[in-house]
C-alpha cells in the first residue's frame, strides 16, 4: 500500500464528521463565508471585490457539495448537488 493509500484510509473517518457538520450548520458556515468576505471587501476599499466574490461563491459550493453528498449517502437516495454556485443574500 502506498503513501497515498495510507493517508486515504486515516482520513475516511474525518471526511464523514466533516460532511456531518456541514450538514448540521450548512447555514451558520455560510454565514460565517458571507461574514469574511465582507469584511475583507471592505479592509480592501472594494479593489478586490470581484476576486471575493468568486472565492465566496466556490467556498459557499464546496459546502454544499459536502453536506449534499452526505445526504445522499445516508439515506440511499440519489441526489445531485446544485448545477451553479448558491445564490448570494
């Protein structure tokens, strides 16, 4: 078994508690993504605002992902995860 293997197979148990609590406080993380942004947005006079605002929307999709593909795996179902990024409030 490789290195590779080796570090896959001690992090399994880690990816399902962090799929869990993406799951649980989908809303809060996100909250937390709009939180930071903003405040970055702002330390940086709006200079970057189009660089954040795509970071924010690939953190707020990678969430997603992680918390639906949790979802789907608990129950049986199939269920795909959404096709563009979140809409931002």
């Amino acid at each position: 078994m490789g290195l590779f293997d080796n570090l896959k197979a001690k992090l399994g148990p880690a990816k399902g508690k962090v799929s869990d609590l993406a799951h649980q406080h989908g809303g809060k993380i996100q909250h937390g993504i709009d939180k930071a942004a903003k405040a970055v947005d702002e330390r940086t006079k709006g200079k970057y605002s189009d660089k954040i605002h795509t970071g924010t929307d690939k953190a707020k999709g990678a969430m997603d992902r992680l918390a639906h593909k949790h979802d789907g795996g608990a129950r049986g179902g199939t269920t795909t995860p959404p096709s563009g990024p979140p809409p931002t409030s």
